[in-house]
C-alpha cells in the first residue's frame, strides 16, 4: 500500500543538504520518491507502507545529520 508522508526536516541548510536526505531516502527498499525543500525546512516521502516503516525513514534522516520534528 503507497503512502505519503510529510516530516519538518531541521538543519538542511542548501541543495547539497536536500539531496543528501534524498539520496539516503531513494536508496532504501520500499521507498518509491521523496522530495525536500530546505527554505521550507521540509520533506515529502512516498513509499510502501507494506515494504517499510515510518520509523526507518525518520532514522535515516537523522543519520544523515538532520532533525526531525
């Protein structure tokens, strides 16, 4: 089943930062896009709920050295 899910990302301070989260996201099994916007401090992920948790995309973002809120 494909959701959508929208975190408040802290710390993405440039385009290098936004495509860092995205290329930690789009690597992940399970996860079918994701965009981030760091003037608005956001990220948008699509995925597949049946594939992957919540838990595991908010994980990757902060080990990719970002907040999420």
């Amino acid at each position: 089943m494909t959701e959508t899910i929208n975190f408040t990302v802290t710390g993405m301070k440039c385009g290098g930062c936004e495509n860092n989260v995205v290329g930690k996201l789009t690597a992940l099994d399970g996860v079918i896009s994701a965009v981030a916007d760091f003037k608005e401090n956001h990220v948008s992920v699509e995925f597949d709920a049946e594939k992957i948790e919540i838990d595991d995309l908010e994980d990757v973002i902060i080990a990719a050295g970002f907040g999420v809120e």
